[in-house]
C-alpha cells in the first residue's frame, strides 16, 4: 500500500503535499462559509458562483495549461504556482482582518485562485511520473489522493474550529504559511534522481494534440464522461454541507465536522486504491454507481448524525471512483502527451463545477439540499449505466447461462467468450463449474511435460523420475556415444 514512499523524492514531496493540503482544505472551508453566512444571507447561488469562478479556468486554459505542463520543467512550475497561491491566500485575509471584503473581492479571489490552480493541476498531478517509476505511478497517484483526503480530515475540522476562535481572515493568514511546506519539499527534492519524461517539441497542432489522442482512445472518452458528470453534479459537497448544516440548525463547527468525516470514506478508498496493483476499468464503473446510491441514501436521513455518518459511503465512492480514474488516465497515457491528457481530465473534472455548482445551488435554494443530493445520486447512476452500456457495446459483454450448470451464470465479454472460460475452468480441475478437491496422497505428485518438472513438493521420487535436460552440444555427444556403443556391439 505504501510501496511509493519508500521513494526519496516521493516520501519528501508526499510529506510537504500533506502539510500544503491541510492548508488549501482549510481555506476552501473558510472562503465559502464566509460567502454563505459573512457576505450573502445563506446564499447558495453565490458560493456555486465562487466555486465556478474557482473552476472555470480549468475547463477555458486547457489547452494552454496542459501544453505548459509537457514543454517546461514541472519543478519549476510548482515552484511559482505554490508561491501565487501562497500570495493570493495572504492577500485575501488582510482583506477580512481589516474589515474591507466584499463579496466581488471573493469573486475575484476566486478567479485567480482559479487561473493559477489552472497551471499549477497539470504539473502537479504529472509530477508523480518524475518522482517514482512507470510500475509505481498508479500507487503514487492513489497514495496523492489519500494525502488529499487525508488533509480533508484535519483541515475543514480545524478550520470551523478556527473560524469561531480567532476569525475567518486568520485562517487565510494560517494557509498561507502552509505553502512554505510544500516550497521547502521542492528544494529538498534530488534533482539526480528525478526521471526525465520526453519533452513536448515545438511543432503545429501541439495545442490540440491532447484531444486528437483522446478522441482515438474510446475508453478514455467514456471516463471524462463520467468524470464530468460526477464532478458537475456530484461533488459539489461545499453546496450541499453547509445548507444541510444549516438545515439542521448547525454552525461552522458542525460544517468543518461534516466535510472532515467525509474524509473518513475518503481516505478509506484512496487507501485501497493504493493496494490495488493498477488501476483498472471496472472498479470506475462500479465505484460511480457507488455514488449514486450512497448520495440517495443521504438525501432520506431524518438526522444531522445519521446524515453526517451516510456521507462517509459517499467519499469513499466518490474517492474511490476518481482515484482509478486519474490512475487509469495516467498510467495508460502516452508519455510525450500526459500533460495533455491530464489538463483535458482535470478541465472535466474542475470544469463540470461552473456547470454543475450553480444549478446545484439553485436546487438547494428553491427544493431544499435533500434535493441537491438527489441531482448527485441521478449523475451517478447515470454515469454508472454510460460505463456499462459501453462495456456492453465495445466489449460484447454478456452475462449468460453456462452450459454445464443449470443455474450459474457467468460474465463473459469480447476478449474472454464462453468457450474460452469453460476451457479455463477445465484446465482449473472444475466440473460443472465447481472445483473438485485435490486428492492427497502420501506420494507427491509431479506433472512432467517437455522436459520440465513442477512438483508439488520436492522428493527423492521426482528427483529419481524425472528427467534432466542437458545442453545441445552435451546431447549431441551422447547420442554420438551411445551409437559408436552400439555399433561395436
């Protein structure tokens, strides 16, 4: 599960991440309790227009963003994006210490957070394929995510817990110091031992390469659909959190604890994602009905407690879903084009919120968050039945009765029919698709096949039996032997 850590570069850069991602979830926290309860009456409309004015840029500068992240040093680039973010977040909370903050102030904050996090996404998220080997990445890409959410936990918690102690403009102030973390672990870093991915030529249509490449990988097309959907109508737990809070009659500390329990399930399926030895197509498809389902059962609980513990399921698909997507996309990705790729996946997934954020808002306005939650649950049974109807399609996937048992049925698709399972199954020692016990015998049992002996156990039998092949030049001369032998007999 840990595997990537072991890594220097990775265990330095992993441990800077972690202290800057408490930071960023303590402030994403504060902005929008700040534009819900400081600067609006409860106005959900306008933190899904912060949160669109955040994400925005995103889905605008892809092109541009991605390009950056295959032509420069991505060290480099992080290095400027951790400080832009660490100014922007510094100047944004003078603003509310000193009284001056206005709601256009957050609108702006916002879009530059937005167009700054536009370039920083794509180098960061590639960065991983500099830090650990190509037979590691999608554990490092799994134990990212379980930094990200682990940072969930602390973060949103000890910012409702600030928020009421010393006010919202110091918790600014506080995730502004947290950026020198991740800014000391860039310097830590080996430069000797970062791996040096191909980079991006000057050449026409580099702009517009990450789309040609996706527009010939069905697959890949079938996750960003998913993935805009999830990330559109899905994830817009700032929305939905803060008016159940306050649906509940809860506060800020309340707010913080519902986003850090979320955490709970999120970190749980990052964990598991990092065990898995890659990241596979299956496990997304599954992971996004997950969603559904779990964002349904959230929106029927008669309780703040028996809500705040239903969204544990809800992080850990959520996470879980988006971990093996980011993994799949990364792992399967041409190198020379990855930065690409993953600033088109990351427009889609941060994107979707200018679409998705405000229609969300105005469901929980005029319906009730109950409502908002059930808009989540349809994009993800939605999203469920798109990844199956292809794997239907593309695949041939069938689920069919098996021919020697009555009422077993099996999954079969394109790459494994039927014929090919029951001859499986036969090589397997099943009859009637049950495996049969393996007789135990106080002799053991070797199997000899061209010349090759694979025992059970070894013992003086096989070693009496069985035969031993020698060298071509060594076989050549006893066979020459043993006819000169004959011929004198």
């Amino acid at each position: 599960m840990f595997r990537s850590l072991s890594n220097y570069n990775y265990r330095v850069w992993f441990i800077g991440a972690l202290v800057s991602n408490v930071g960023a979830w303590m402030q994403a926290t504060t902005q929008n309790w700040v534009v819900l309860t400081q600067l609006t009456d409860n106005d959900a409309v306008a933190v899904g227009i912060t949160m669109a004015l955040q994400f925005g840029p995103q889905l605008v500068l892809v092109p541009i963003t991605g390009l950056i992240a295959d032509r420069f040093d991505r060290r480099t680039i992080l290095f400027f994006t951790q400080s832009s973010l660490m100014l922007l977040g510094t100047a944004l909370g003078l603003l509310l210490l000193l009284g001056h903050a206005e709601l256009w102030h957050l609108y702006l904050f916002a879009l530059l957070l937005g167009i700054v996090n536009a370039i920083d996404g794509p180098a960061r998220q590639t960065f991983v394929s500099d830090l650990v080997s190509e037979h590691n990445m999608a554990n490092a890409v799994a134990l990212n995510s379980a930094s990200f959410n682990a940072a969930r936990l602390i973060g949103p918690a000890v910012a409702g817990l600030l928020i009421v102690l010393i006010g919202s403009g110091w918790v600014f102030i506080v995730n502004a110091f947290t950026f020198i973390g991740v800014l000391i672990a860039l310097a830590m870093l080996n430069s000797s031992r970062l791996r040096r991915m191909p980079r991006a030529p000057r050449s026409r249509g580099q702009f517009v390469e990450g789309f040609r490449y996706v527009s010939k990988r069905p697959d890949l097309i079938v996750v960003f659909i998913i993935v805009f959907l999830v990330g559109a109508f899905a994830m817009n737990f700032p929305i939905v959190s803060s008016t159940m809070a306050v649906e509940f009659g809860r506060g800020a500390g309340e707010y913080g604890l519902l986003s850090s329990i979320l955490a709970i399930g999120s970190l749980s399926g990052a964990l598991l994602a990092a065990r898995r030895e890659r990241a596979r197509f299956g496990v997304i498809i599954i992971a996004v009905g997950g969603l559904g389902v779990a964002s349904l059962i959230s929106a029927l609980m008669p309780s703040f407690w028996t809500f705040a513990a239903s969204v544990i399921f809800i992080g850990f698909a959520a996470v879980t879903m988006l971990t093996t997507a980011n993994g799949f996309v990364q792992t399967t990705t041409e190198p020379a084009v990855r930065g690409r790729v993953m600033a088109l996946y990351m427009a889609i997934l941060m994107g979707g919120t200018p679409v998705g954020a405000p229609i969300v808002g105005w469901v929980a306005n005029a319906m009730g968050p109950r409502w908002a939650l059930g808009v989540a649950a349809v994009a993800g049974l939605v999203g469920f039945a798109i990844g199956v109807g292809w794997l239907v399609i593309a695949h041939e996937l069938r689920l069919q009765p098996h021919p020697q048992a009555r009422w077993r049925l099996v999954l079969t698709h394109s790459g494994r029919p039927l014929s090919a399972l029951i001859e499986a199954e036969s090589l397997d020692g099943r009859i009637d698709g049950v495996r049969m016990p393996v007789p135990t015998t106080t002799t053991p049992i070797a199997v000899v096949s061209e010349n090759r002996v694979t025992p059970e156990e070894f013992s003086e039998q096989v070693a009496l039996t069985s035969p031993i092949p020698l060298p071509k030049y060594q076989r050549e001369r006893a066979e020459a032997e043993a006819a000169e032998g004959a011929g004198r007999r």
